[in-house]
C-alpha cells in the first residue's frame, strides 16, 4: 500500500439526493464533465455518489482546491434539474494500493 499528498490532484465524493425515479438520469448527465471520474447508484440517504478530480498547480492549491470543487458543485450539479440535495466531502489525504 502507498501513502500520497494530494499536491496538485484534488478529489471530492459528492452525495447527491436526486427526484424519485430520477437517479439514471442525473448519473448520465454527471459522466458528461471531464471533472467527474466515476458516478455510482448507491442505497442510503442520497441516490448517487460522484467522485470527482480536479488538478491544479502554481497556487495556491489547497484553498483553490475548495474553491474549485465548490464551484464545481454549485454551478453544475446542484443547478441540474432534478437534483434536490447534496454532500460533499473534500479529500486531503489517501493511501491507495498499486
């Protein structure tokens, strides 16, 4: 297993509750931007789970990062149709196995 810093690679887990009978629909539209790298159906309070990256160096990065995927989130997701809610959770650190 390896450690890393994210430096200039940033992830977000964005919980979304989405409009019954609606979560296809919006896990299509979320796989259409470059930033969302996965989407998943879950169970649960929320209906869909993004997982999203953003890279960014030469600043700033941990505060641009915030503001970035805030944005992100704001400007794209929540204004969807048929989203109702969601949670977001920034990554500051993970270990991952090779």
């Amino acid at each position: 297993m390896t450690f890393r810093e994210i430096k200039g690679r940033h992830k977000a887990f964005v919980f979304i509750d989405v409009v019954p009978g609606k979560d296809k629909k919006v896990l299509e539209e979320l796989m259409k931007y470059d930033e969302v790298k996965e989407a998943h159906l879950i169970a649960g309070r929320y209906d869909v789970l993004a997982v999203l990256e953003f890279e960014l160096y030469g600043r700033s990065i941990f505060e641009s990062a915030q503001e970035k995927i805030s944005q992100f989130v704001i400007s794209k997701i929540k204004k969807m149709p048929d989203v109702r809610e969601t949670s977001t959770i920034y990554s500051i650190f993970y270990a991952a196995k090779m």
